[in-house]
C-alpha cells in the first residue's frame, strides 16, 4: 500500500474530537498509548480543546490525515534549537502494520525540517512495543540507548531511546 502521496500533516482542529473520542474506545490504542478507557466526553472534550488551544515553544501536536481522513497524531516535544523529539499515534488501531506510521513520521519530519529547521529528532518507545522500533529503524533512526522504565500494557517495561541526522 503505497501511502506516500496520501499522508498529510496539519494543525489540529475541534473538527477532529469525534474521531479522537472513537480511539478513546478502541481498547487496543488506549492500551498503547496510555490513555484510561472509555473517558468520559466531557474530560477527553476538554483535554482536546487544550491541545487544539495550546501555546507553546518546545511542543507541537499536528493532525495526521490519511486520504482526508484523520487518522492520528504526531508530536514535536522539548524543542531545541534544531532538535525535538518525536512521536506519534495512530488512533485507528486496524491501520497499524501497515507502514502508515513511517509515512508519518517522514512527512512530520519534512514539516519541522522546512518550517523550523529541526535536522535532528529523537524519539523513544517501550521494549516491547517491536512494532515502533521497527518503525524507527525502517525511518532511519538508529537506537543510542536504553534508559528507563514506564509501564506499558500494564507492566513496566524498559525505554529505548533514538536518534535521528
């Protein structure tokens, strides 16, 4: 499935929280991500509006859309200079595997590449989340650490850590 010409990244909207409020019920995403399930509509509309609403200097969440449809989210967080870490979700669990997620990630990186001059991204994921790693490494990101715990699926588990120039 060849997605290249099909994934756009844009700003975030209220027009999206019907499509974030479907993943806050797919068990799978919340899982993943690390989100309570089932939120209640009022606190996850609330939560949406702040990110929608956001202001800030070292973090930046921008929609993914896959053929006019959003399908996720990427993020710039702990922006410096011409670094930031990046990450993303894709909120339609039935798209993972698909080689979405590395189209995304390439097309966030053209982003803050020509709009802020970010040349290097880091980015982190759960030793067992194989898939993510996978995706990084297919990207070009080249892992330089292994630091940390966080849970994860409901167990705690290691942090890799990444690198891309």
């Amino acid at each position: 499935m060849s997605t290249t010409h099909l994934i756009k990244i844009r700003d975030i909207s209220m027009e999206d929280y019907e499509a974030v409020l479907s993943w806050s019920k797919d068990e799978a995403f919340c899982s993943a991500n690390g989100w309570e399930l089932n939120r209640s509509e009022d606190e996850l509309h609330r939560w949406w509006m702040y990110c929608v609403n956001r202001e800030s200097n070292d973090f930046i969440r921008k929609a993914i859309e896959l053929e006019g449809k959003l399908i996720g989210y990427a993020d710039l967080a702990d922006i410096q200079g011409q670094s930031a870490e990046l990450g993303i979700a894709i909120g339609e669990s039935g798209l993972w595997g698909k080689g979405i997620g590395a189209h995304s990630i390439r097309s966030m990186m053209s982003y803050a590449t020509a709009t802020l001059g970010i040349t290097v991204f880091y980015a982190e994921t759960h030793e067992a989340n194989i898939r993510a790693q996978k995706m990084l490494e297919k990207v070009g990101f080249l892992e330089v650490s292994r630091i940390g715990t966080e849970e994860y699926l409901g167990q705690e588990d290691r942090l890799f850590q990444f690198r891309f120039e």
